[in-house]
C-alpha cells in the first residue's frame, strides 16, 4: 500500500468516527421571506433550507436529504429548497432527519390583498377643540383583505398648520383659532402610498360658561389634585401663586360678574383676575368650612370685550390660602324686554345674581335676568 492510499484510508476512518462520535443534536429551518405565500405566479414559490446541528456545534445543510410531511395535503409542496404555494390555507411543514425533526408554520393566501393598504382611518374622524386644550387620536390603515393595524405609535403625523394645532405623536394641542388637517402617510409591501386627513377646527373659550380650573394653559406654583374620575381641582396655592387661560372671548357685551368655586377652612385670600394684564376684578375667598366643602364666591368686573387672555393671581398670607374647582363670568345684559309669565320656563335671576328658580308663575312682578336679557314679569297669572 502506497502512503498516498495510507493517508486517503486514514483521513476516511476519521471522518467516520467522527460521525459517529459527533450526534445529531437538532434542526433548524430558515427562509429568506417571512411565513406567508400566495398561489399567483411571481408570488407562490420561497426559499428554505433544513441545518442539521451536532453536539460539536458543527452544522451540515441536508434540505435535499430530510424527509417532508404536511399538516394538510394539497395546499402546497417542499421540494429541494424551494416551497410552491398550491391552495389557500394554513400548514404546518415538518421535516425529519435521522430521528430529529423541526416544523415551519405557514399560510397560503392572498398576499396582496393582505399587504395593499387601501385606506386610513382616524378616530375620531374630526376634531372640535377650544384654545389651549389637549387631546390625543387613534389611527388605522385598512388593507384590502379588511384587516387593520393601529399605527398611531409608529406614523408620521403632520399639520398644514402649525399657527392653530401642535403635535407630539398622536397628541394635539390646539394653540390658535382656526381649521387645520393633521396627515399621515403609509404604504404596504404592495400598492401605492395611501394618505389620510383628519381635520381640526379650534376656536375661542366661552368665559360666560362653567370653566374647569385645572384646564389652565400656564401656571405658576400650583398644583391639580383629582377629586373624582372625571374631576380634578387646583389645589397648593399660595401668596402670588396664578393659572392663565388662552383665548377667551368676551364678544361686545363683556362681563358684568365673576364667580369662582373654591374651598378652604382658613381665612382664604384673594383672587385677582386681569384679562390681558388688565386688572378687572378682586374677589375675596373666605373660609368655606373645609377644603373640600365648595362656595361659589361672587364679585363685580370691570368692562371687558372681545379676545382676552384670563389670568388668576391668589393673594393671602403664609402657607395654603384655598383650592378652587371651577370659575365663569356673567355676561353684561343690555336692554329690558317684556315676555308673558306663562310662555318662559327657564331659570331666573334677580338683577343682584341671585337664582330665583324656573317656575315663572311663583315669581313676584318685577325685572329679572333670563336668557342673557332683562325681562320683565308682568303677567304672572298666579
């Protein structure tokens, strides 16, 4: 025997004891594309490749030589290394070799229709905002199969103006009046980039209705604590502490009175209101019994019209002065007109604010406030 067929004799009882002394530790399955396949041509046929892995960590490619087996029949073939999608369905394609075996789940559909966004949604579908105020949004792209996903965390979000709303992912703050459309684009693995609209529209605070304190748009020195799910409270407030409120309109008639709802079981304080750096009105808070026991405190404003920035300054001595839960003005009334007693069922206040109830017929003769007018009771048919 020659050294040349010594050494080739040598080097093949290696590799067979290697063989033997090297099992087969397991299976792995890879594809080049994720796990769905359609039966259109030029969309039904991807790649694999079986690995058989040994103890030693070495690895052998035997996708020509591992057996194929199917959850169900006929919904496509494993051949070599390439998969050919036959009929719509989900299987499962396990592949076996020398006692170890591995699976690769997939599904034969229509991957287009699958992958094609063919709208986009936003909830809400529009938005009615008031100056200053915070609000989020949820948005969707509808593929042609009728599938959604959300993608309000991962689309990029864009307003034609930036004058009326801000944005911070899927959060809007309004910060001028006006119309404004907020835009996404998105885009399948197939089909063209599909673009949805949601429109805005902010406008003016109504100072003459109840206003929650805690919806200020800047602060100094306080903080809001929550009374119920759904109702919160400014509370912490010291000497020279103040809340501001963007955009409130006043008209041309202006406020006469400013109410404001606040709780306190000390002597209270103060609170100034200046509508756009303006001083028009002081209210005095006494003590209401408790922090949580809430009085409507009243006092006269000076005239004021048209678009004003409120702000709330709160003067007292040392440590907590109140919290307030909620404030409003009422609007300056002009002119006396007379109605019939019987034909009006709404609420009526003395010309001093004080609510007189709804029932015309129990009120005496006289000049009330109703409806945002003087009026006169001069048919009470009692």
């Amino acid at each position: 025997m020659t050294n040349i067929q010594k050494n080739i004799k040598t080097k093949a009882i290696l590799l067979l004891i290697a063989t033997v002394i090297m099992p087969l530790k397991a299976l792995s399955i890879d594809t080049y594309q994720d796990y769905a396949l359609d039966t259109i041509t030029g969309k039904n046929t991807m790649t694999y490749h079986v690995t058989a892995i040994y103890s030693d960590g070495t690895e052998e490619d035997i996708t020509s030589l591992s057996d194929v087996t199917y959850s169900t029949s006929g919904l496509c073939t494993a051949t070599n290394g390439t998969i050919t999608g036959l009929n719509y369905g989900k299987v499962n394609i396990g592949f076996s070799y020398n006692g170890e075996t591995d699976s690769l789940p997939l599904i034969i559909e229509n991957v287009e229709a699958e992958r094609t966004v063919s709208s986009i949604e936003f909830s809400p579908s529009s938005l009615n905002l008031q100056i200053g105020q915070n609000t989020s949004f949820t948005c969707s792209v509808i593929y042609k199969d009728g599938h959604q996903q959300d993608i309000s965390s991962i689309g990029v979000f864009k307003t034609d103006n930036a004058n009326v709303i801000k944005l911070l992912g899927d959060s809007v703050i309004s910060v001028g009046k006006g119309t404004a459309n907020i835009t996404v684009g998105y885009k399948g693995v197939y089909g063209s980039l599909v673009t949805g609209t949601l429109p805005v529209t902010v406008t003016y605070l109504n100072p003459f209705v109840k206003n929650e304190a805690e919806n200020y748009t800047a602060q100094s020195g306080v903080q809001c604590e929550t009374l119920t799910a759904t109702d919160k409270n400014v509370a912490f407030i010291e000497n020279n502490d103040w809340v501001e409120y963007e955009g409130m309109d006043f008209g041309d008639n202006g406020p006469s009175n400013f109410t404001i709802t606040a709780a306190t079981p000390n002597s209270g304080g103060y609170v100034i209101v200046y509508a756009n750096d303006v001083l028009i009105a002081t209210c005095p808070v006494t003590s209401s019994g408790g922090w949580s026991t809430w009085k409507a405190y009243r006092c006269k404003t000076n005239k004021v019209t048209g678009v004003n920035k409120i702000r709330l300054v709160f003067i007292g001595g040392s440590g907590y002065l109140f919290n307030i839960n909620s404030w409003y003005f009422t609007e300056e009334t002009s002119g006396i007109s007379n109605i019939n007693a019987d034909t009006e069922d709404k609420s009526y206040y003395t010309t001093s604010g004080i609510n007189a109830g709804t029932s015309v017929k129990a009120l005496p003769k006289g000049i009330y406030i109703h409806s945002k007018r003087k009026v006169v009771i001069s048919n009470n048919n009692r």
